[in-house]
C-alpha cells in the first residue's frame, strides 16, 4: 500500500495541501520560497516540507542544532518578520533579492503567525499565481 504523509494536510489545512500540489506540479527548479517560521515538531515549513523547496528560515531549535549555533537563524527570523509585515518595500526587496526568494505563501498559518501581515505588498512587488479553493490560501510570484 502507498503512505502519504501528507494526507493529514487535507484535513488540517487544505488550502496548503493545493498550494504544495501546485508548486509539486508547476515548479521544475529549486527556487527559494518565503512561508512562517516556526518552532519544532509544529505544523510550520510545511510547504518546503512537502515540496522540498528551500525556505528562509526553517525550524528555530532544528536550523540551530544543524549550524552548531544560531547565529543564522537567529538573524533570519527578524528578516521573515519584516517581509510578512513590513510597509518599507526597499527594505522588503532588499530582503527578497538576499535570499533570492520566487514565491511568498499567505496561508492560515502566516496570518496566525504575523498579526501585522501586509499582503497587499505582494501583489505590488509579485503577482498572485495561486488561490485555494476554499480562499484561505494564497501563493505570490515575485516579479
């Protein structure tokens, strides 16, 4: 018999389920993609979890066991913070171009996790290239 272990997705978050069979279908590369952090053994990462993409910033406690300190991560948290939240599009793009990020995910969890979320930035610095089906869920290009 074939496991998914993704199968609890469609339960949980549906909208993510459809945003990693998207990005599962349409991606070819390995681009970088901008989703909440979050701690360990959480329901964060999830879509880099399940597409294998790169994301900024993974698990805090995981990321830093990896590295030997968390100097890395520690210095990323605060730049996903400001990409999700901040107003300052030079500063947005400037973040966007270090890590050389292709898509932003706006889902349930990112909303939960940034109560300052400004997703109308990315419609003027991207393009919105997926909806969910029940609307919770959004996956942006950037230009």
């Amino acid at each position: 018999t074939d496991v998914d272990g993704s199968s609890w997705l469609i339960a949980s978050f549906p909208e993510d389920k459809e945003i990693i069979d998207y990005l599962n279908t349409e991606e070819k590369g390995q681009p970088t993609i901008l989703e909440a952090q979050g701690d360990s053994y959480t329901d964060f990462e999830r879509i880099s979890a399940f597409t294998g993409l790169p994301t900024v910033a993974g698990w805090w406690v995981h990321e830093w066991l990896w590295r030997g300190s968390s100097d890395i991560i520690g210095k990323r948290i605060p730049e996903v913070v400001i990409l999700y939240e901040s107003d300052d599009l030079n500063k947005t793009n400037n973040i966007i171009d270090k890590y050389q990020i292709k898509y932003v995910v706006v889902s349930r969890m990112e909303r939960e996790k940034y109560p300052n979320l400004n997703e109308d930035k990315f419609n003027r610095i991207g393009k919105l290239v997926f909806k969910s089906s029940n609307g919770l869920g959004a996956l942006y290009q950037i230009k």
